[in-house]
C-alpha cells in the first residue's frame, strides 16, 4: 500500500507529507515531507506483531515510496531513541540509500549499536540538539527539547515555503521531571510565529487531567524502600525509561550507604565498649 497523502496546497510542486507508518496506530512511526526534488523523512519506527502474527518479529512501514523517490532523499531526522522511531533503520539502510541520519545524541548512540549489531556500515550518522539547524534545498529544520521517558527526546519544526510544520514526537508536559526541562519558551515561540501543520503525538493525550510527573514516582519508589528496606522488592519498567531506572538504583545506592553506615557505627561502638571493658577489668 502506497503512503497516504496529505497536501498543504493544491501546487504540482507545493510540500506534501507522506504518512508510510504510525498514522491512527501504535507504532512504526515514519513520516516523510518533501517539496519539490527534496524529501526529508521523520523517524524510521518498528510496531510489535500481535498474536495471529506468530514467527514475525518486526512490523515495517511500507518502503514503496521511498524506493520510487529514492534520489529526493536528503535526510532521516530522529525524534528519539524508542524502537516504535528506530527500529527500522538496519532495515531501511539496507534496500534505500539515506544520504545521512541525523539524531539526539542518546538515540545516536543505540542506532549505532543496532547497525554494528547487522554488522552494517554506516558513516553518515551524526548528532544533533536543540541549538541544530539544518537546510535541504528549501526545506529548513530546527528542533526543540520535549519531555518524555527516554532522555535527549526532541520535537522537529520543518519550514517550507508553503508553511511551518511540527511535529512532536512522542511527549508530555512534566513542570516537575527527571531530568531536562522540556523548551516551552522555544515550543511558545513557534506557536507565535504561526504552524500550518502539525503532528503531535501522545499517549493517552484525548484524557482530561495531566500525567503524573516522574518528581512524584521518586517519592513513591523512596517510600517503598523505606517501608521494606528488608524485604525483597520486585520492580518492573522499560530499559529504555533510563531515568526510572536511575532512581531505582540511586534509592538503593543511598539504602546500601545507610546499612554500612549504621555497621559501621555500631562497630566502633563495640570497639569503644571493649576497650572500657578492658580498662576497668571486668
């Protein structure tokens, strides 16, 4: 199936975006805008087979425009570093030639090991953060830091001389997070000088209220270990939630200290009694 089709204007050569993944479904996000002779593409995603699908481990966005355009390409650009955005990359880089990727350091980091892992060889990856900007043709590119589980996520602004687009990447609003705020001044800024487009992803986003900020599931985990500090406790998240993770163990960093610290004490006061108890010779 050919990607969907979505025009900013009715010109033979205005910008168009081209859904091939993760539009109305969870995962394989990849989207591609291209104006003119120029494509960029926004993410290179994986979805997870369910249950009728057995012996499959991947699912793939569909390739087929990629490879009819396969000289428009410029760039890949990555939101951040969740399998359901590069999951497909060895993939992708193996049957389309993709000039170059550019990513947020951390998702850099695990392409690179995904591509050593094919044993692929790919010298055009190259890191980004929220000070890039990037030109293709007359496709022009910036980005913002967002908050989300996985650290170094950003969301993209893409200007054409159609329109602004943004999209989020995947996020929420934490006033309180673990780690870097997200930039609401930069993200208050592009809504102000205008966006003709915009693909904004987040789970559970159509639920009134907020979502719990990260601040208060470190106050819940320290309560835990405080009420079984000697008793097994059994903890659950997603490797990639890497600072979930960096409380779990900073809690248990900080329990440890504490037990060492109170054998320690209690065995210089062993050793101050059994001095006493030498000197009186009881």
């Amino acid at each position: 199936m050919k990607g969907e089709n979505i025009k900013m204007n009715n010109k033979p050569n205005g910008t168009k975006i081209v859904v091939l993944g993760g539009l109305g479904e969870v995962g394989k996000n990849m989207y591609c805008v291209m104006h003119k002779d120029s494509i960029v593409i926004i993410d290179a995603g994986v979805s997870f087979p369910e249950s009728e699908l057995m012996g499959v481990d991947y699912v793939l966005p569909d390739f087929s425009f990629l490879k009819e355009n396969q000289d428009k390409i410029k760039a890949l650009l990555i939101t951040h570093g969740h399998e359901d955005h590069i999951g497909s990359i060895p993939f992708l880089l193996q049957s389309i030639k993709i000039p170059a990727i550019y990513a947020p350091r951390h998702a850099k980091e695990l392409i690179a090991v995904k591509l050593e892992d094919r044993n692929i060889r790919y010298d055009s990856l190259y890191a980004y953060d929220d000070t890039t900007k990037l030109k293709f043709n007359d496709i022009e590119v910036e980005f913002f830091l967002i908050t989300h589980s996985v650290p170094d996520s950003h969301g993209i602004a893409i200007k054409t001389p159609d329109g602004r687009i943004v999209t989020t990447g995947d996020f929420k609003f934490d006033l309180t997070p673990i780690g870097p705020m997200a930039d609401l001044y930069k993200m208050a800024t592009l809504g102000h000088e205008g966006v003709d487009l915009l693909i904004s992803d987040s789970t559970n986003a159509l639920n009134e209220g907020f979502s719990t900020s990260e601040s208060k599931v470190d106050t819940a985990l320290n309560d835990m270990f405080d009420q079984y500090p000697w008793q097994r406790i059994i903890i659950a998240t997603f490797a990639s939630n890497i600072y979930r993770t960096s409380i779990v163990l900073n809690i248990f960093l900080k329990l440890v200290i504490n037990i060492i610290e109170k054998y320690v004490y209690l065995v210089e006061v062993w050793k101050i009694t059994l001095k006493y108890l030498q000197k009186v010779d009881i």
